[in-house]
C-alpha cells in the first residue's frame, strides 16, 4: 500500500459505535477539546476494538491542540515524555492519554534553536539506517495516521458528528482480517523494528492473519529486532506472553524467525526436537488459561514457562557430568540471563525470580515432601508451585506431590502423607496437682505460758 490515502467517512447510522460505550472520562475530554474550538478524534486501538466488539482496554484521544493549551484546558492535566509530549489527563481510577496530531517521519531540516523553542513544534530524525530516533513533529490528522504502524489502528471516532474515519483502508483489512502496516512494509520496519513484534502480537491475540507480503519481510528482517531499544523490547514481549495468546504468538515467533533473534538460548535447545516445540506451546497455553481465568501469571511464572524446561535440562547434563543440580542450575541461569540483557533489559529482580522458582521444583517434587511448612515460607513458592503444576500438565506426567501440595494448601488432610504433614505439637501431659503442704503450727514458746 502506498503512502497515497484515500480517506473514508463512515456516518453514524453505517457503524455500530455508539457514544453508550466509552467511558464518561473520554467523552469529557473530547467535549471539552471541541467546546474550546479544536478537532478531538478518538483513535487506535480502542475505536478498532469498538468496532470488532471487543471492550478497549483504554481510550486514547488525538486533537490539534498542543500540549501547553490542553494543560492550559484541564486542571487535571501533568505533561509527560520526552521523545513527544502527551497529555496525561488524571481523573479518579484513569488517565485519559491525549497526544497532538503528529506528522510522518522525514529527516530533520530545522535548526536546533527552532525545534527548542517552548511554542515550535518538536523535531524528529532518522539515524542513517532509517530507524527513527526521534519523532515528534506536530501535523494534521491524515499525517497523524500515516505515521501509525497498521491500518486497523488508524482508524478515528470524530465526536463532532460521530462518525468513523478510515485514512488507510483500516476498515477492509477489519473484514478480512488482516494485519497490514501504512506503507511500504520493509521501510516501517525499518523505521521501527519493534513493528513486527506488534504484528505479531496483533495476529496472535485478534486471531488475524499477517499480510503475505508483510509476513516475508518479517521473516527476512527478523535479526534485524537487536537494533531495537532494550527498554520498548521488554515491555513489548510482556504484552507478547502475558495477554492471553501465549500459545499462539510462541507458534507466530518460530516460524518467522523472531524467536531466534530474541533467544537464542531457546532456539538452540528447540532444534533437539523430541517434541520440545509442543512442550513450550503446552506451558504457555497453560499461561493463557490463567490469563482468562482472572488469575495472570507473574513475570518470573512467564519466564519459567519459556525457559524453565530449556534451563532443567542443561543443569541436568551439568549435574550428570559432576557438579550439583543447584549451582548447575543457577550456572544456567545467570547464562541466560547474561544473554538476554544483550537485547532485553530484564530487570535482575525478575532473573532472581525465575532462579527461585526452578531452584524449588527438586524439593516440591519429593513425595511425601520434607518439612512442607518451611517451603510454603519460601520466596516465591506459590509461583514455584504453580509451575509445578504447569510441567506436569504439559508433560502428562501424574505427579502425587502435586495432588498432595493442592491437598496441603487447602487444608485437607492425606492419610499416605500423614508422616509428611509437620506434626502437631504433642499434647501437653496434665501435671499432677501436687496437694499443698500445710505448715506446721508455729511453736508455742514456753515462756508465754
């Protein structure tokens, strides 16, 4: 698709979004945008989520406006950022976000005293390769779309006279299913190289296809995920596994080749085969019925999902070679974990918390298990046990030790396991009540007598 748009303008009675499905914090701030004479669209994610029927997670809102007039609108309102300036609206349990229209990306032509001055609009540059490394130029809202990654997210709710907008074709690619970048795919994303985990990320949780020819750039620029920010790649890949399409995004990360390019740990172990691909896929779907349950995993239950089996098994070819499975273990660990700082900036809190999970399984596999009470205490046992669980569902694997830690969790009691379950004090002996010894009658001088 061509940067060239032919802009549609659906009119309220030919779409189903009705203003009864936003929130009333949005339908304010677009009221008050256009009561103060300027343009509110409601845009992204949340008007192709209305459209498709599904509930946004969030409403953002695009205007004219620039940032020192909405703060100047809204009492309520903090700047943030420093690549581009948002408008963060605080009201009692949200944040409205409200962004100015922005332009498309092309090479800074401005002087530096211009783009600092508080009323211009900012600058934005590529780098040499392509890859912008800032953008933030003001524009009119058919520039604002163009800028945007996909075509079903470039789609806008004009509160004026509620109708949609489609700047890109969003709205064919909705009824086909597509996902479908705005332009040339090679340069989106090589403008952006964190595009194709969206696209990913997109297909997976709407159950979309990728478009054909967007599906082989991916696969051809997929090493080329590295030259993305650390930062954007680990926020990124938490959206990946932690929003209910883990199973699916997996399956969509080895075939086009981004699951070589962001672990390669986990690749190299995949190419044993032995059905070590379906094993993951099986962890992680167990990660998705969390998610659906109500119950997400934590990020370090996330990560033993990916990694835990890779991880078990080359501390186990350590162990067999001589050295103990825990500092086997936590070897491998640390490895992973250097390897995956090069290209994601996991935080060492999360690595620990992984470490603990698997260092846990040996002692939660026993049966009838030592001393369970002081397990229980032990950081980061509930997810320890979860993952339990997960592995011997993936695996098929009937393990008693999971039915008796579900048992010891719950309270019930276990007749096999009775020698296992810490021993209740033992009852205290009634003591003897020792019978009082009288005194002896005092002695009666003789000499008061």
């Amino acid at each position: 698709m061509g940067d060239a748009m032919i802009t549609k303008i659906i009119p309220r009675p030919e779409h189903a979004i009705s203003r009864k499905q936003l929130n009333r914090s949005a339908l304010q701030t677009l009221y008050r945008l256009q009561d103060h004479g300027f343009t509110a669209y409601l845009v992204g994610g949340c008007v192709r989520d209305l459209i498709l029927g599904r509930i946004p997670k969030d409403f953002d809102i695009c205007t004219n406006a620039t940032p020192g007039q909405i703060k100047k609108m809204f009492r309520n309102c903090r700047l943030v950022g420093r690549r581009f300036r948002l408008a963060h609206l605080h009201f009692r349990d949200e944040i409205i976000e409200v962004a100015t229209f922005r332009a498309t990306a092309a090479n800074d032509d401005g002087s530096a005293d211009e783009a600092n001055r508080p009323d211009s609009p900012p600058r934005h540059l590529k780098n040499e390769d392509g890859m912008i490394i800032r953008d933030n130029i003001f524009g009119t809202p058919e520039e604002d779309a163009l800028r945007r990654d996909f075509t079903i997210n470039a789609l806008a709710y004009n509160i004026a006279d509620y109708s949609v907008i489609d700047f890109t074709g969003g709205l064919t690619d909705l009824e086909q299913r597509l996902i479908r970048p705005i332009g040339d795919p090679l340069v989106r994303f090589t403008e952006d190289p964190v595009r194709m985990i969206r696209a990913i990320r997109f297909a997976a949780t709407l159950d979309f296809a990728i478009e054909q020819e967007t599906w082989n750039i991916i696969r051809n620029q997929a090493s080329t995920i590295k030259r993305a920010a650390p930062a954007r790649l680990y926020e990124e890949i938490l959206k990946l596994f932690l929003l209910g399409s883990a199973g699916r995004v997996f399956v969509l990360l080895e075939e086009s080749g981004l699951l070589k390019a962001l672990f390669p740990w986990l690749n190299r172990w995949l190419q044993g085969g032995g059905g070590r691909s379906e094993l993951i896929n099986k962890t992680l779907q167990w990660l998705d019925n969390m998610v659906h349950e109500g119950t997400p995993p934590s990020v370090g239950l996330m990560l033993a999902a990916l990694f835990g089996p890779s991880l078990e098994d080359q501390a186990l070819v350590r162990h067999r070679a001589g050295i103990p499975y825990q500092q086997a273990l936590h070897a491998c660990c640390s490895s992973l974990y250097e390897e995956l700082r090069e290209t994601l900036s996991f935080p060492a809190k999360v690595g620990n918390q992984l470490r603990n999970i698997l260092s846990l399984q040996p002692s939660l596999r026993k049966f009838p298990p030592r001393r369970p009470g002081s397990l229980v205490n032990r950081q980061d046992f509930a997810a320890a046990r979860n993952y339990l669980r997960i592995m011997a569902d993936a695996k098929g694997e009937t393990l008693p030790a999971r039915d008796w830690w579900d048992a010891y969790i719950e309270g019930r009691v276990i007749e096999s396991s009775a020698e296992a379950v810490p021993a209740a004090p033992a009852a205290k002996r009634a003591r003897k009540k020792r019978r009082r010894r009288r005194s002896p009658p005092p002695k009666i001088s003789n000499q008061l007598l």
